[in-house]
C-alpha cells in the first residue's frame, strides 16, 4: 500500500510539472539568435540580435521597468566574449492592472554586442544567453522564465 501511495504522489508531481510547462512564459514567448553563426577575429567586435515573438494578447514589461519582471539579456555563466552591452526595446505604454507600464507585444528585437577577447585562438565556438521574461495578458502573468538562445562563432 505504501508503495502504490508514493507511486500515485511521484505521478502526480510529474502530471503537475507537465502542465505547468504548457503555462510558462516559454510558451508564449520565443526567442532566436540573428544571425545564428557570427564570425570574427580576435579584438572585433561582434554585433548580433535576439529576436523575440511574444504569442496575440500577451506582451511582456519593457527592461528596466520597476514593479514587474523586465526583459534582461543574460549571459551564460561561461560566456567567451567580453564588454556584453545590450540595446532593449522601448515598447509602448500600456495599462496592467491599473498601472501604467512599458510593454512589448508582438515580435521585437534585443540589439547586442560583445568583443572577441584578445587571446582567444582560431576555431568554432558556442555561446549562450538567456532571455528573462515574464509574460501576461489582461488578466494574469505567467511564471518567470529565462528563455535560452544560442550562437555559433567561429574566430578567424
């Protein structure tokens, strides 16, 4: 009997992980690299952008707004480039609960740009960043979630 209650709890967890998956900000929010491969010499300076598609009747708040979860760009804990700088949308004012906010709806772009490090030698290379975002509509938000976008570099 103890058995078939740990087993029927342990398929409830994964039942409830499962749905929550499908109510994330990742669903209804996606992001990808542009270009996805870049390419340089060590010292360049590499210029790339993040392109987010934020599904009808939801948006998500403007970076730097207070109160809310903004969209922040941010790199892996391993990142191989140097001086990341982020240029984010503007957006435009909206109304949420009451409150008048900076939002994003429908498809934008995150400008960037990094520098190859110095010492970096020839070859391929991946990096990663992460899209924080908090997604919602008129009447609910969607649990934060940090959204994963990849590049290929190759240094000459």
């Amino acid at each position: 009997m103890k058995r078939l209650t740990i087993m029927m709890v342990l398929v409830a967890i994964l039942a409830a992980g499962s749905a929550m998956a499908q109510y994330g900000t990742d669903a209804v929010v996606k992001v990808s690299p542009a270009p996805a491969a870049l390419e340089g010499a060590a010292g360049d300076t590499l210029s790339f952008d993040v392109n987010i598609d934020i599904s009808k009747k939801w948006h998500l708040y403007a970076h730097g707004v207070e109160d809310f979860i903004g969209v922040d760009l941010v790199p892996e804990e391993k990142f191989i480039l140097e001086g990341l700088k982020a240029e984010y949308p503007h957006g435009h004012e909206g109304v949420f609960f009451g409150e008048k906010v900076m939002m994003i709806e429908g498809k934008d772009t995150i400008k960037a740009t990094a520098v190859i490090p110095a010492g970096l030698k020839a070859g391929e290379y991946k990096f990663n960043l992460s899209v924080t975002a908090q997604a919602c509509d008129d009447k609910t938000c969607r649990p934060p979630a940090d959204l994963p976008v990849s590049f290929k570099l190759t240094v000459k």
